[in-house]
C-alpha cells in the first residue's frame, strides 16, 4: 500500500524537526547516518540492533564471563 501526498509530507516534516531541533541524533542503521548527515549536515551517533564483537573475544569463557551459553544469544 502505497502513502499519500499528505502522510509522506507530515513524516517528512516530523523528520526535520526531529533532526534540527535535536541535541543529538541516533540511529540503527549505517545508511540512516549517512542519510542523515548528507540531508542535514548535522552528526549522528549510530547504536547498531545487534552485538558487534571481534571473533577473538566469542571465547567460551568470555561468553560464561557473561551468562551466556554457546550459541545463545539475547
């Protein structure tokens, strides 16, 4: 289902004031921040929906350090 004129217009409008009345700007995704920078030149602070962790730290004992079983996740 596609949005109409007015729907995507008050997004849009939500959209600005949210960015420019802002302290700080999050988002979950890589191209948000660049959207975002690019549209209003203004910096992004990117809290990603799930944990990054280098493959050297996913020890077992790392993972029971934390409660964690192997192949659980939260």
């Amino acid at each position: 289902m596609r949005w109409n004129f007015i729907e995507r217009a008050v997004l849009k409008l939500c959209e600005y004031f949210v960015v420019t009345m802002s302290e700080k700007v999050c988002c979950i995704a890589t191209w948000e921040k660049h959207y975002v920078k690019q549209k209003y030149n203004k910096a992004v602070v990117c809290t990603y929906n799930s944990l990054f962790l280098r493959a050297r730290v996913l020890t077992k004992n790392y993972l029971k350090k934390f409660l964690f079983g192997q192949y659980k996740y939260f």
